[in-house]
C-alpha cells in the first residue's frame, strides 16, 4: 500500500438513539444513529413507530382543499 494517501483507522463508538453502544474500527471518530439492529422492527419482532409526527396532519392538509369540492 502506498503511504500517506489511507485515512487514520481508529477505534470508534457507534450510538444508537436507543442507548445501544458498539465499539468497532472505522475512519470515522464517533457516529450517532437513529435505528440499529437492537430495536429495529425486523430483527426485534416488536413494532415500534419512528418519529412520524406531523406527516399524517401534513398530509390532510394538503388534501383538504380537494375534500371540500
């Protein structure tokens, strides 16, 4: 491998918003995620609503204009 040219491989701490924390390696220092594989739906097999507020009353008002004709 040439020299010089390769990000710094360092040790990093991945957050989940869940409170998950996992120690790996990568070129980033700290990352922050929203979702991981500890509540997410799929691997969990419980539903759990993500931050959706708003989208519902959102759309309805948007449409109301063609609900009123």
């Amino acid at each position: 491998m040439r020299e010089g040219i390769h990000p710094k491989y360092n040790e990093t701490t991945i957050t989940c918003g869940c409170g998950n924390v996992v120690k790996t390696k990568s070129a980033v220092n700290d990352i922050h995620t929203t979702i991981c594989s500890a509540c997410h739906p799929f691997y969990t097999g419980k539903q759990k609503f993500v931050d959706t507020a708003g989208r519902i009353e959102k759309f309805k008002r948007k449409y109301q204009k063609f609900s009123d004709k």
